[in-house]
C-alpha cells in the first residue's frame, strides 16, 4: 500500500544517537545524546549533545519548547538550562505575536467565515508559567 509519489524514508545510520533523559519532575527536562555507530556502540569522533525542553503555559494551552544547550557535560546543561528556556520562550511569544499581527492584517471578506478578529485574549499581559 506505498504511495509511489512518497519519498523514502531512511534512517540515517551515519548519524545515530543514545539518549538519556534527565528532569527534575518540575521545570523540564535535558536529554543527553551520545554518538553511537550503526552498531550501537559509542562514536568517540562526534560530540555527546545536551538538548532542554519545557512547555510555556498560554492562554491557548500549553507550547512545547525545545533548544540546543551548549554544554560538555550534564552540569554544564543544567546551568544552562535557565536562560536557553528564557531565550526560547521569548523567541516563541515573539512568533506567535507576529503570526496574531499577521491575522490581524487579513482582509475580512462577509460570508467567509472566520472573522472574530485575531487569536483572542489581548495583548499578553499573563504569566509566563513553566
């Protein structure tokens, strides 16, 4: 049942990774990704990476969050976790204000549907809860 219009998929095998995931249950999480070869052993030729997620709390639920922390070693990732969660927070309201600008720019044509007028709920005057 393969769609031949799809393209194949692989599996790089050149660039496989182990994964540990570390969190303190409350603020989110770091995983640590070692290089691995094809056959699961450690690839000492490539750096382990560090990368945190969080979820930003929104008036429209819940945006997950994700970013690279430069670190060599856990302890590095977990100092570095507060300000890349900050920075990528930021960088998310930002998008989503320019894409509620953009809506807000649409031209509104009667009998199309849609139009109450942007995303709701003003300007962001809430809390950033993580």
């Amino acid at each position: 049942m393969a769609d031949n219009n799809m393209p194949e998929i692989k599996i790089d095998a050149d660039h496989m990774y182990r994964e540990e995931s570390f969190s303190d249950l409350k603020v989110g999480s770091i995983r640590k990704l070692i290089p691995v070869t094809a056959n699961g052993e450690d690839d000492d030729s490539r750096d382990v990476r560090f990368e945190g997620s969080a979820s930003l709390m929104t008036p429209a639920g819940s945006l997950p969050l994700s970013f690279e922390l430069e670190a060599d070693d856990l302890a590095g990732a977990i100092e570095q976790f507060p300000a890349a969660v900050n920075a990528e927070a930021e960088r998310a309201i930002e998008e989503l204000k320019e894409m509620q600008r953009q809506q807000g720019q649409k031209i509104q044509v009667p009998g199309q549907g849609g139009g109450q007028g942007g995303f709701g709920g003003g300007q962001g005057g809430g809390r950033i809860q993580f």
